[in-house]
C-alpha cells in the first residue's frame, strides 16, 4: 500500500523529533538509574557502619556499667558466699535493673563455680548454674566479654549476656557479674532502623545466626550461612569488611550493605529491596515518559502542520495534472479509435498480402521447375560441348595429317622437278 506524501513527510518529521529525543531518554535514565544506586548504596551502607559503631559502643558502655556494679562490696561479698550480702546485692540488682529502664532481663552473681548466688528477680534464677555458658567461661578467666545472644534458661527467650570478672580485695577472681540484656534492645537499636518503605537493618553473630531483626521468629533460628540464597551474603557479611551485595529472600531481590560491629566478629546489614534502591530513578524516569509523550504529541502536530502546509501547493499541482491527465486521457481514446480503423485497415491489406503470397508461392514453384529444366539442359548443352570438343580434336589432327601431307606432295614435287 503506497502511503501518501503527507502521511510520509509526517512519519519522517516525527521520526527525526522521535528518535533522537528516546536516545536521549533511555541514555538519560541509565545514567540517572546508575547515579542513583551509587547513592542509595553509599546511604545504606553509611548506615550500616553508624548503626555497627552504634552497636558497638552501647554494648561496650554496658561493659563498663558492669565493671563498675562489679566493684560494689555486697557484690563481692555475695561472691564470696555471704548470704546476708547476697540478699543486699539482690536488692541493688533489682534497682539497678528497674532504673536502667527495663532492658535487662535479669542482673546476677555467680560464685567461682558458675552457681547463680543472688540476683534481680527476687531469687528466681539463684542456684541455677551457667558455668557452660562460653561469656562465663571468659569472664572467670579475667576478660570481661560480650557474649554471643543465647537463650535463657528461665524464661527461654533470646538474651544477650555481658559478663565481668570479681574480684577480691587480693586480686583474685572469686566470681563474675552479669548483666543480660533483652533481644528487644539490640532491636530497639538495630531493626527498628527503617530504609526507605520497606527496608530494615539485622544483625548477625559470627556464625551467621540472626541476632536482631524486625521479624522476632528469625532470631536465634535463621541462619544466613544455611539458608538457600543467602550464603553467599553470609560470607561478605563475615569477611570483616564492609561492602555491598546482592541476593534474594523469599522470592524478593534485594540489596544489602554490611558493616563489622567490632565484637565477636558480629556484622550489621542494613538491606532494601532493589526496586527501591532504584526509586529515585524510577520516578524520575517516570516524569522524563510523561514529558516525553508530551513533547511527542505536540512535536506531532507541528509536524502534521508543517507537513500540511507543504502538501497542500503539492496537492493543487497534482489536480491540475489529473486533469491534464484526463485530457490526455480523452486523446489517447480518439488515437486507439483512429488505431482501430487503422488495424482494420491493415487487416484488409493483410488479406491482399496473403493473395499476393499464394500467387508469389506459385511463381515460385513454376521458377523451380524452370530451374530444374535449365539444369537439364545445361547438362545437355555439356555433353553436347564435350562432343563439340572431340570433334574439334579431331578436325585438328586431320589438319594437322594434311599440313604432313601437303608438305609431302611438296617435297615431291621439287624431288620430280630435280628430276
């Protein structure tokens, strides 16, 4: 289908406005999409390294809250074994943990055996041993620690234990203070953390265990370093170094920034899914379609204007040459009329023509007949002449035989008149 002259000047015009402003749309957008995942990934892991020195250093100011209570003379005594001084050190337990805010779950001393002697709970963890807790195992060997979230024995909820050496007036280790957070303290801190609508901060241990997350049933139960799709995170997260990875939870792509905490060799992830890293870019890229299909639209009537106003002399020209055409057209009918009486005519001639051909065939026949009698007779005529020779040989010689004998009577004569 051929298509007209406006309708091709306008695809042409459009396609000059068109593409160059969709190259420059979609180069646009790459750029804008790239700027803003930069951004978005020096945010959140920006995040993730204040919420990890965050982290780090509430849990090392606990520590030294710890260190302190730890040098309280009815803690000591209780250590000791001083019933009287563990009723005492209960009491201080239980005020220290009501003034701190409720984010302990319980304050005890243990003796130089592990065996829990006086506590903040009016005596409802005493005589329960941690001597194979791993923060106690530290702490009696004189190194104050952190330790690893675990779950509590008493009420069977994640806790988080910070654990300091005693000791006496002498020097020596003669049991160990704890204070146990709660696991909604670290989630105060860390899941409480929002990234875009979305997004959210976790805290892993140095086994890949969640140890914070806005999720309570991932704590202490997903394991990062086992979970299908996330090992690979689970690894940069353990490297020691932060960074940014890629990866997919629950049939979500996300993208996660990490950070080291600095204790036990526990890190920070701060992730989003990635259609959000990419939000910015996508409202932008959504306002560059609508101003796009605006400039198209009104580029597209100019154009149609434009093209118009081009076709439309065109067009009169072309209906002043349809009518010459029609003129023509008319002349071109009274020709092939003329043409026909002159086919007529020439059939007529035609007719004559052929006439004239059978006579012609029959002059040729009797010429070949002719022709093959004047090749008789020239046959004739040869032989008659190869006679005619012959004769003439033979009148030559009897010449010849006469010229011998006239010589002869000649030379007999002269011999008779010598005689």
């Amino acid at each position: 289908m051929k298509l007209a002259l406006r309708t091709k000047l306008f695809i042409f015009g459009w396609c000059l406005v068109l593409i160059p402003l969709l190259t420059l749309s979609f180069y646009s957008y790459y750029k804008i999409k790239q700027a803003a995942f930069r951004t978005a990934q020096a945010d959140t892991l920006q995040l993730a390294k204040t919420l990890a020195v965050l982290v780090k250093e509430n849990l090392s100011a606990h520590l030294s809250t710890a260190k302190g209570v730890s040098l309280v003379d009815e803690i000591k005594s209780a250590a000791k074994g001083d019933k009287n001084a563990a009723t005492q050190a209960s009491h201080y337990l239980k005020n220290f943990v009501k003034t701190t805010g409720n984010i302990h779950e319980v304050g005890f001393v243990t003796d130089s055996k592990g065996i829990i002697v006086a506590d903040s709970a009016d005596g409802g963890y005493v005589n329960i041993s941690v001597s194979d807790r791993h923060y106690w195992k530290t702490a009696i060997s004189g190194k104050p620690n952190v330790g690893n979230m675990v779950i509590s024995k008493k009420t069977k909820q994640p806790v988080l234990p910070l654990c300091v050496p005693i000791y006496d007036s002498k020097g020596d280790i003669i049991g160990t203070l704890a204070l146990v957070l709660k696991a909604s303290y670290l989630m105060e801190i860390v899941s409480g953390t929002k990234v875009g609508q979305t997004g959210y901060a976790y805290m892993i241990d140095n086994k890949g265990l969640i140890m914070a997350h806005p999720d309570p049933s991932l704590i202490m139960k997903l394991n990062v370093m086992k979970y299908k799709g996330l090992e690979t995170l689970g690894q940069h997260m353990l490297s020691g170094k932060p960074g940014t990875c890629r990866y997919n939870f629950r049939s979500v792509d996300k993208i996660a920034s990490y950070a080291p905490v600095g204790l036990n060799g526990w890190a920070i992830g701060v992730t989003q899914p990635e259609k959000e890293f990419y939000a910015i870019a996508y409202k932008i890229r959504n306002a560059v379609v609508i101003i796009a299909l605006i400039f198209i639209v009104l580029s597209g009537i100019g154009v149609f204007i434009f093209a118009r106003t081009i076709t439309e002399p065109i067009m009169r020209i072309a209906r002043g040459l349809t009518d010459s055409a029609d003129q023509v057209t008319l002349a071109s009918e009274n020709v092939s009329a003329s043409s026909q009486s002159l086919a007529e005519m020439s059939s007529e001639q035609a007719a004559s023509i052929e006439e004239t051909s059978s006579a012609l065939e029959e002059m040729s026949s009797m010429t070949k007949s002719n022709t093959e009698n004047a090749k008789q007779a020239f046959e004739m005529m040869k032989k008659t002449l190869d006679e005619v020779n012959n004769v003439q040989k033979a009148v030559n010689e009897m010449q010849e035989s006469m010229s011998e004998i006239a010589e002869a009577s000649e030379e007999t004569q002269r011999i008779i008149k010598t005689i």
